[in-house]
C-alpha cells in the first residue's frame, strides 16, 4: 500500500501518489475521511497484484531490446 511496488519499477509519480494517499488515509483515518483513502488504495493495491506480472515482463522485454540493439551497435561499431 506504500507504492515500493511502482517504485521499483520506475513508476515514480504513481509511486508518490499512492504514498501521500496512504499517509493522509492513515492520519485522517480519525475523521472516517482515512478510511476512505485507505479502501481506494487497497483496490488500486489488489488491481496491481494482477498488473504487476504484465509490467514487469514489459520492463524485460523494453530492457532486452536495448541491450540487443547496444549489442547490435556495438558489433557494427566493431567491425568497422
């Protein structure tokens, strides 16, 4: 519920947001207003356990096409 998720995976605004949403929830949790703070992150928490898998496989694939096109670049680079 922290967003340790999307920080690790670069998504830093979403990260923060889901940070702050957590905090204020846990401090306005008196006022009742928290807890309606706190049931949206939750949802948003239980729908990244099934998002999750899929961006980190994008992640992979985004950072396999780099090293192939580095390693493409440097063979050319190489040969010449």
């Amino acid at each position: 519920m922290f967003g340790a998720h999307r920080f690790y995976l670069g998504k830093t605004g979403t990260a923060i947001t889901m940070l702050i949403l957590t905090f204020v929830g846990i401090v306005t949790a008196i006022l009742a207003v928290g807890f309606i703070l706190l049931f949206a992150v939750g949802i948003w928490t239980l729908v990244d356990i099934f998002l999750i898998p899929g961006l980190i496989r994008d992640e992979k694939d985004q950072m396999r096409q780099r090293l192939t096109v580095e390693a493409v670049h440097q063979g050319v680079a190489l040969n010449h």
